[in-house]
C-alpha cells in the first residue's frame, strides 16, 4: 500500500507543479510585455507546449531515477 500511496503523492505533486508552474511562467510573461492576451494565444499556446516538455522530461527522469534496480 505504500508503494501505491507514494505513486499518487509524486503524481499529485507532478500535476500541482506543472499547473502552478505553467501559470506563474505564462504570468511572468504577460506582465512582462512579452505577449499580451488582446493580440491571440499563440504566447500562451509556446508557453504551454515548451513547459509540458520540461516538466514531462524532468517528471520522466525523476520516475526512471526513484524506480531504477539496484542490481550492480
């Protein structure tokens, strides 16, 4: 039952991080002045494509790196 509880927690948190994560990023670059929402979504649609890719590479990698065997 651990192993099961362990596997929702970390996907819990993987989904909380990329949620909150893509939010603040696309937030930091409107407010910035790097894309507005009145000129089309193509900023927000990069943003969304480019940090699904990272936080799914380092969601992958993590996986692979806690599940690994020990067998050396």
């Amino acid at each position: 039952m651990t192993g099961n509880l362990q596997a929702i927690g970390f996907l819990l948190t993987w989904v909380l991080g990329w949620g909150i994560g893509g939010s603040l990023i696309d937030a930091g670059l409107i407010n910035a002045g790097i894309y507005s929402l009145e000129t089309g979504q193509l900023g927000t649609a990069t943003t969304f494509v480019l940090w699904t890719v990272i936080w799914g590479g380092g969601g992958v990698w993590l996986y692979r790196y806690w599940t690994k065997s020990d067998a050396a």
